[in-house]
C-alpha cells in the first residue's frame, strides 16, 4: 500500500484486468486485412482461446460473489 499518495491500494486481479482491457483497446485499434491467411487463422484461434479464459475469470468471480 502505497502511504505517500494516499492512492486506494488496487487488488492485482483488477490492475491486470485494467491493462488487459487496455491492451484489448490497443488491438481493436489494427485491422487484420494486411495479415496472411494463416496469420488470420492463428488470430482467430487464440482469440477463442482467450474468450474461453476472460469466461473462466467472469465465471470464477462470480462463484465467488455468491459464496461470500
């Protein structure tokens, strides 16, 4: 806790979710259409990977608000 600023400490789960939202922001920023195609596909597939990961925190965290 930082005590010279008087800044709220921030819980690391939600200042990793704010720089991931904002990298996310970054992305949405490009276009894909100077990509290959195998460079498209390869997005595709790990941007599945990551809609089934931002589930599993939304899923976890709120497993948590209702069993606290």
């Amino acid at each position: 806790m930082d005590v010279t600023t008087g800044a709220p400490p921030t819980h690391p789960t939600l200042g990793l979710m704010g720089a991931v939202d904002s990298m996310l922001d970054d992305i949405l920023e490009f276009s894909t259409w100077s990509c290959t195609d195998a460079e498209r596909a390869e997005a595709v597939e790990l941007a599945h990977k990551l809609a089934g990961k931002f589930d599993a925190v939304r899923l976890r965290t709120i497993h948590d608000v209702d069993t606290h």
